[in-house]
C-alpha cells in the first residue's frame, strides 16, 4: 500500500499554470508549480491565476510544490550574483505564498547554473555561500521545513553538512541519478529519510532527461516503488516531465508497476 502521491509538473499541455492545473486535478495528487523565471510580472502567475488554482485545489484536494527560478545561482561566487539569486527565489515564494505550497524547490549549483565542472576547488567557501543564501530566506520567514534541495548534477554528500545544519529536506531526483551514472540504492538509502520530493523522470536515447519513463531501467523502478512503499515513504513521486505524451506513458507506467506489486503481495 502506498503512502506517497503521484503528482506531476505545471506544464505537461501548452497552456498556462491554471489551466494545466484544471486540467490534471482529479488524475494526479501533487502539482509542481514551475516557476523558472521570475524576471517580469509576466513570469509568475498573476492574483487571478492564483485564486483560480486555489479553487480547483479546494475542490480536488490535491497539493502543490513549487520550483523556484532556474538562473537563481545560490552559492555563487560572485556576490551581487548570488544576491540576485536570493532575490528571485523570495519572489516566487511571495507571489505563490496566497496557494500555502509544501515545499519549495531549490537548485544549488556548483558555479552559476548546470554542468558547471568539477568539484569546487574550496568546498567549505562553496557551502558557507550557500548557508548565507539560506539564512537570508530564513530570515524572510521562509520556513526551513519547506525548501528542498535537489539533487542535480553532482554528488549531494557535498552539501550534506548544510542540510544537516538546517535541518533541509531534499527534492530527491532520480532522473538525475540515471542520467549521471550514480548509485540509485545507495543515494536512495541516505537522503530517502530527509526527502520530501521525489522527481522522476527518464533519459532519451538522444540523452535528454525529462523525458518519459519508459526511457527509465524497469527493474530500478520495480525497485524504487518497492523501496518507497515498505519505507513508508510519504512525501511526493513527481512524474517531472514537460510534455504530454511523456506524461501519459509514465503515469501509465507507474500506475501498472504499483498494480503488479499489489497482485504479486
């Protein structure tokens, strides 16, 4: 029996945030709000859109996550970029705060955005970065339960010490972690008991992530949704995908992964 929902992304249709809010409520129990720039008016839902998605929450029950802008470079070494970064994630949490979302999702990158290479060549001056970043929401009232960092495109026992310091969940993505060649087991065993989020989602064959499951190893999603329901787990599986068709096939796919394992109990 699960304890987690199923959700999936703001924009699996080419329409706005309500309406592909409309249009999943009811199918999916979870909507990651994406939230990628937050430069212009224009890049945030506006008071309408909100209380349009607070309706059809209030009539679906289904909750909401939030993925805060993609440029925001959080541990950056430049400072007034790093500031800026700051600046853009309280953004999105103001303009989303009226929907009460359970979580925020934050990247941390190595340099300023992904694919940045190698380790940082100071990883105490890297994290002492981040934390600031940290504190700086924190003071905005930001709660720290909410703000998941996910994992990206570097191994996330790097940052360990800050989530430990602040007590931070993780947005655990296990897309990434395929796409990277990383140790699904052993990552899932360490960050499962602080992760709030999972995001899920497989690799192309012309290496674009985000795409449908059936790009993803069935025997390790036999094994993650095994994992996640004896773990108890009960935060979120996000079907983090961009189109429809990819979310169509994935949900059908983890709808028929769960049945098999009912029938095989």
């Amino acid at each position: 029996m699960r304890g987690f929902r199923i959700g999936t992304t703001s924009f699996i249709y080419r329409a706005g945030w309500h309406e592909n809010v409309a249009r999943l409520a009811g199918r999916v129990e979870d909507i990651e709000l994406l939230c990628f720039e937050a430069d212009q008016p224009s890049d945030l839902p506006g008071t309408a859109e909100l209380s349009a998605i607070a309706a059809r929450r209030a009539e679906h029950g289904f909750t909401l996550s939030v993925h805060t802008p993609l440029s925001a470079s959080l541990a950056s070494s430049d400072e007034a970029r790093r500031r800026d970064g700051v600046a853009s994630v309280l953004r999105v949490i103001e303009a989303t705060r009226s929907l009460a979302p359970e979580a925020y999702v934050l990247h941390v990158y190595l340099g300023d955005g992904e694919g940045d290479p190698g380790r940082p060549s100071d990883l105490p001056a890297w994290r002492a970065r981040a934390a600031l970043s940290i504190e700086e929401l924190l003071l905005r009232g930001v709660p720290a339960s909410s703000l998941c960092i996910e994992s990206i495109d570097y191994d996330l026992t790097w940052l360990e010490p800050l989530l430990v310091d602040f007590e931070l969940p993780v947005a655990l993505d296990i897309g990434h972690l395929h796409r990277d060649g990383r140790a699904l087991r052993e990552f899932v065993d360490r960050f499962l008991p602080r992760t709030r989020i999972v995001q899920w989602h497989g690799t192309d064959p012309g290496d674009r992530d985000h795409r449908s499951l059936a790009h993803y190893p069935t025997q390790d999603a036999r094994w993650l949704l095994r994992t996640l329901c004896e773990r108890k787990y009960t935060g979120v599986l996000t079907l983090e995908v961009f189109r429809e068709d990819d979310f169509e096939e994935s949900l059908a796919l983890v709808h028929g992964l769960l049945h098999e394992q009912e029938v095989s109990a």
